[in-house]
C-alpha cells in the first residue's frame, strides 16, 4: 500500500460489473484505488505482461472463448507474478472456490454479496498475506542460502535420527554425497559407536550438546571436530529433529599441540626446556615425599670455554654445536632420564631412580669421556669439555628450586677446580645453602622487628660546600650477624620479591625523617633514594611515593629518586610512563652509576633527569689518568648543555676534588667529605654546618643559597 494508493487490475467481459466495482473503490476511505479494466483473456494477458499492479480482480466467467479466470490466474502465476490476485463470480461455487485456492488465488469474492467493507477487506489481507509468505520465502531462501555456504559442516535429522539435512561443507568433509546419507542413521558418522549413544542421549534429554567429538569419514578416516547440537523445534515449538553444526579442529588441535611443544621444549636442539625440565623434577619431588625409596639425582651441566668457540666461529657455527652437543647427551642417557638445555651453553640432567654416588658419577663420567671425541663443525675439529655439578636426592629438599640452585653451585665449583669434571654437592655445602634459607627467611621479618636502619651520606654543593642533600643508604642490623650490608642482603630481598616492601619501608622513612628535618629549618634539604629495578617495573610505584609524600607531609621537590643507568636501559618504555606520572607530581629524578652502561646522549635529551651522577669508577683515578679525566669533564659538559646537574660519587682524594671544582662539576659525594651516618649524627652535623639557612626548600637541582647573616 505504498503512499496509500493500490494499482488494480480489473479483467471482467461486463461493464456493468466494471461500474459497479469503481463505485464499490469509490467508497473506501482506507487508501485509493487506481483500476484498470480490461475486458477479454487475451488483452489481459498483454496488459499483465507489459504492467505491474499490486493487486489483480479476475471474473470466473471471461467471454467469449473457452478461457476462464482460473485459466487466466494459472497463466499469470505461470509469468512469475508475485503479486495477489483474486477470483471474482456471480454466484458461489464451492468447488471453483477450492480449485481457485488451489491455484494460487488470494481470495474467492461473490459479486453479487460483496460491498465496499469485504472488497477494502479481501484486498487488505491479500496484499498482507502476501508479503508475509514473500518475507518466509525469502528467510527460507536465506536459510538455505546460509546452510549451502557455511564453511562449518550443517546437519540435521529426524527424531528417528534420520539425516533430512547435509550442506556442501559436510559433504566435502566427509567425502558423501548428500543423496547418500539422507535418510541414514546418523550414527554413521561417529567414530565410535559408545560415544554417538553418548551423545545422542545427552541432546535428548539436556537438549543441546557442545564439546570435542571423533568423526569417521566415508573412507574411515578419524578427525576431531567441535559439535554444537541442540533440539530442531517447529513454528508450534514441537521437537521434530536435532540439528548440529561441526567444524573441523584437526588443525587447531595441532597449532595446540605445537604451542604446548614449543612451551615446553628448546626451539634450537629440542630437547625439554627449563619450564619441562622444573615440572618432571617436582613431580618427582613430590613422589620422594610419598615413598622414602624412590630416588633421583640432578646434573648441572656447563661447557668450558663455549664464549670463545662461539666468538671465533660465529653463532651459527656455535648453534651447530650446541645441537650436536645435544644429541650427544641423549645418548648416554636412559629414556627414562631427562635431558634438557636451559639456554646458552647450560644443560640439566635429570636421573630417575638414581640417588647413590656411583651411579651418578657414572653417569657424569660417561659424558664427559663422550665429549672427548672431536666434533666436526664445517671441516673442523672442535673439542669441549664440560663441567658438572651433582645433586643426589636428599631428605632436606623441599623445593625444586633449591635443588637446583644447589647443582648449579657446586657446578661452579667443579669449573674452579680446573674444568672439564664433575663435583657433588655435600652436605656442608647444604649447610651453606640451609645458611642462605634461613637468611631469607630472616629478611621476611627483618622489617616487622625493626632491623632495617637507615644510613644518610651527604652531598655537597662545590659551589658553597653546604650540604644540600643526603643519600638514604639502608643497612639491616641482624640481631645475631651483626650488620649486614646492601650488597649482601638486597640481591636476596630482589630474588625473594622483599624488595618491594623494602623499598616501600626505605621511601616512607626516608620522606619522614626528612620532614623532621624541614621543620627543625633545614628546608634546603633534598633526600634521595636508591629504586631497585624491580620496584621500577611496579605501575603501581607513583601512586605508593605519592601517597607518602602526602601522608608525611614533605615537598615533592624535597625528595628525589635515583635511578641506576641500566635499568634505565632495560626498562625504556615502562620508564617513560612512570616518569610522566612522577613528573606530574614534581618529583626529582636522578640518573645513579652514569658512565658504566650503555645510556646515550639522545637517550638523556628524551628523559627528564634533573640530575645525573657520575659513577665512582670514573671518579677513582681522574687525578692521575688523563684519560679518566677527559671522561668525566666530557660529561659534565655535556650534561650541562642538556641543563642536568651533576654529582660525582666516590670522591676519596683532595686532588680529585679540586679537579672536579674546575670542571665546574655542581656537586659531590664520597669518603672525603663525609661518611654514611644515622640520622641523629645528620642531625648533629647540620647544626653545626648550617646554623642559619634561608627557608628556600630548594633541592639539589637548584643551587643553595646560603645566609648571609651570621
């Protein structure tokens, strides 16, 4: 009915019939009718070939000739009309009426009973009825459209599980045709006949299925496929099927395979990788928990001198070798052993069912008499040795990590001893190791018993030789070893992840001792600490030093962070983020041990230091090597030109100092100005240094000025 006006065409002999129906149009109020008439069967024929109307008015009774509406209604469908027509008669006829349907006709109207409502009515629902069978045609031709083209294979049956259904992907899968199968159980196409009842029964009862199935094709091949099955219903929601879309998964199922292959295992000689090697040595742990006489030993394995054979070769060469290597090893072990390459030149062995000296030191013994013999790399004779460490099973395990960490100990130890043996791992070594555990364990506490203290080492501005900074340098005060050293104890807290709350602990009283000195009116001072790598790498850094500075109440600008060159390096991409977040919140940032990496010039023009100091390596000889000198002017230099200040740590000789002020370095740290202290003797020191100082709360990246009133 598009724009409220219906095309009409009427094909009736009498006119006055042709009358009467224009004035029955004339009296719908509904939408407008446009009628055309036509009289005869052939003229109508010419006019529907040449015309398209939205609806079509035939009389039974066409004269003359032998032709009647029906006829006319058969030819016009026959023509590919689409559009509804209706059968009109004088009288009613129950059988004409029937046959008219039959034929395709919308309606069947008796002229003589039928006025204006029932004419708006019968024209109303034809055209409805029309486009609704036209809209369940053409989803029904989607559908099929959808079913013929689906890469996934689509198949239905019956409730007898009967197949009605197999598009074109199922048939390419299976290797059937579509006439083969139809009518088929379709058990016929499961692997095995347990799981198809299975399954089967599972749709029936939960009506619908998803999961991994076995198939069988036509020639009796298997193939794993993914099956979505669920109950077919028709328009009145009664079941009459089950339908199911599979989709091949032999190829998934091998990319899988290959990933978890490749997760496990070394991509340059195959072998199992660390992360396969970690899981078979815990499995077997945990058995010798279970049963006292279950035994294994691990071997360490590395190879001497491997850095020269790669270097003078070349890598490609020192891969070929690695893989002979390899193979080599398989070969003197047992299936039930495990060879495995950690990376570089490190192998690990794992022996089940060996525990005793003998049979792991024959073991070792095999292979290092193995490696005797030459290989043969590109026309040349190459010969490695190796060094192995051993640790037999033992009831003070606990960890797969210790005991690896022990063989890798005690291979060391066989390398000291001059290469090309093996050593065992002994108890007094254990004894060691059990030292290192329960130093670990120790460190988990040292916090909560308030063993932590914090050292302060001045840094002086060579300008004025006022102190304007301090380093926070954290010691632990071990209640039965005395006082341990970051050196000893911070690598542990990094592999244990302790670090984090160290560092965390160091930040917090390190700002609030620096508070303290702030309202004492020491408000020039900046304090600085040291950040692991690991700390580093936390996104979360900015938000814990923020919420610090807030809670003790210091300047941002009063407190700096020093950051070592390589992890700088190492960590570029997370670095910037985390500097834009610290810069938001004007925090100083200082670049420690400068001169020992691999930093650039562009990289310090792209990051926002304020400071960079200068490691004590470059500092140590710069009164007496020219070359050391010409280093560190060279910095200094060009860190001015990029407006960063400098500090140079280390400094231990007047010479070295007075050398520094001519290169105009801004500041500097080290034995000859003053050692670490507690906070009390900073305090002290202070005082005494700087009795009278303006409240300027500059930092070390702005110079202090001092009072001129004394």
């Amino acid at each position: 009915m598009k724009n409220n006006r219906i095309k009409i065409l009427l094909v009736d002999d009498d006119e006055d019939d042709y009358v009467i129906t224009r004035e029955l149009f004339s009296e719908i109020t509904t939408w407008k009718a446009e009628l055309d008439w036509t009289k005869t069967y052939d003229t109508a024929l010419e006019v529907i070939r040449a015309n398209d109307y939205d609806v079509y008015l035939f009389d039974y009774r066409l004269g003359p000739g032998d032709h009647t509406g029906l006829d006319l209604l058969h030819e016009t469908i026959t023509l590919g009309c689409k559009s509804p027509i209706i059968i009109l008669t004088g009288q009613g006829d129950y059988q004409v009426d029937m046959e008219a349907i039959r034929k395709g006709a919308s309606d069947y109207l008796i002229k003589g009973q039928t006025n204006s409502f029932l004419l708006e009515k019968s024209i109303r629902h034809a055209i409805e009825r029309k486009r609704a069978e036209e809209a369940i045609r053409s989803a029904r031709n989607y559908a099929e459209y959808l079913v013929a083209c689906s890469l996934d294979m689509i198949i239905a049956a019956n409730l007898n599980l009967e197949i009605t259904e197999f598009n074109p992907s199922a048939e390419k899968m299976f290797g059937y045709c579509k006439s083969e199968v139809l009518g088929k159980s379709i058990r016929i196409l499961f692997a095995d006949a347990i799981e198809s009842r299975h399954i089967i029964e599972k749709i029936l009862k939960e009506k619908s299925f998803s999961g991994e199935i076995n198939k069988r094709k036509k020639d009796g091949e298997i193939f794993p496929s993914f099956l979505s099955a669920s109950i077919l219903k028709d328009i009145n929601d009664k079941e009459i099927g089950i339908v199911g879309i599979l989709r091949d998964i032999t190829e998934r199922n091998r990319l899988i395979d290959q990933l978890r292959y490749n997760a496990f295992h070394d991509p340059l000689t195959n072998l199992p990788n660390r992360n396969l090697f970690m899981e078979r040595l815990e499995r077997l742990l945990e058995r010798s928990k279970r049963d006292r006489n279950s035994a294994f030993s691990v071997l360490f394995l590395d190879l001497d001198r491997f850095k020269i054979v790669n270097d003078s070769l070349g890598h490609l060469s020192g891969d070929k070798l690695l893989i002979s290597i390899a193979q080599k090893l398989r070969e003197c072990m047992r299936k039930s052993d495990t060879v495995a390459r950690f990376g570089g030149d490190e192998f690990a062995i794992l022996l089940d069912n060996v525990d005793d000296h003998f049979n792991a030191k024959f073991v070792a013994e095999r292979i290092l008499e193995a490696l005797k013999e030459p290989f043969i790399l590109d026309g040349r004779k190459i010969v490695v040795s190796a060094s192995i460490g051993i640790v037999l099973k033992g009831e003070f395990y606990h960890r797969p990590e210790d005991i690896l960490r022990d063989a890798d100990t005690v291979m060391y130890r066989a390398k000291m001893l001059g290469k090309a043996r093996y050593a065992i791992f002994n108890i007094e070594m254990h004894d060691s190791a059990m030292n290192f555990l329960q130093l670990e364990t120790d460190l988990r506490h040292a916090i909560e018993r308030s063993e932590l203290i914090l050292y302060y080492q001045p840094i002086v501005s060579l300008r004025t030789t006022e102190i304007v900074a301090v380093e926070s340098l954290v010691r632990w005060q071990h209640p039965q070893r005395g006082l341990i050293l970051p050196d000893e104890f911070i690598p542990l807290a990094e592999e244990t992840r302790e670090i984090d709350r160290i560092g965390y602990w160091v930040i917090q009283q390190a700002c609030a001792q620096n508070k303290r000195w702030h309202d004492m009116g020491f408000s020039n001072i900046t304090v600085t600490v040291n950040i692991s790598l690991l700390q580093f790498r936390r996104k979360e850094l900015p938000e814990q030093i923020g919420t610090i500075i807030k809670n003790t109440g210091l300047p941002a600008d009063a407190f700096e962070l020093e950051i070592t060159e390589s992890t700088v390096m190492e960590s570029k991409g997370l670095v910037l983020e985390i500097f834009k977040e610290l810069n938001k919140m004007k925090i100083h940032l200082m670049m420690d041990d400068f001169g020992i990496g691999f930093s650039s010039i562009n990289s310090l023009k792209h990051l926002p230091f304020s400071t960079l100091k200068i490691d004590r390596s470059l500092i140590l000889d710069i009164d007496t090597n020219p070359d050391a000198s010409a280093i560190v002017k060279s910095i200094i230099d060009m860190a001015h030109t990029l407006k960063i200040k400098v500090i140079a740590e280390g400094v231990e000789t007047q010479g070295q100092l007075e050398l520094l002020r001519s290169y105009n370095c801004d500041y500097a740290q080290g034995f000859l100005l003053y050692n670490p202290m507690s906070a009390e003797e900073i305090t002290n020191l202070l005082r005494q240094k700087n009795k009278k100082i303006l409240d300027t709360k500059s930092n070390i990246t702005r110079e202090y000025i001092p009072s001129t009133g004394q």
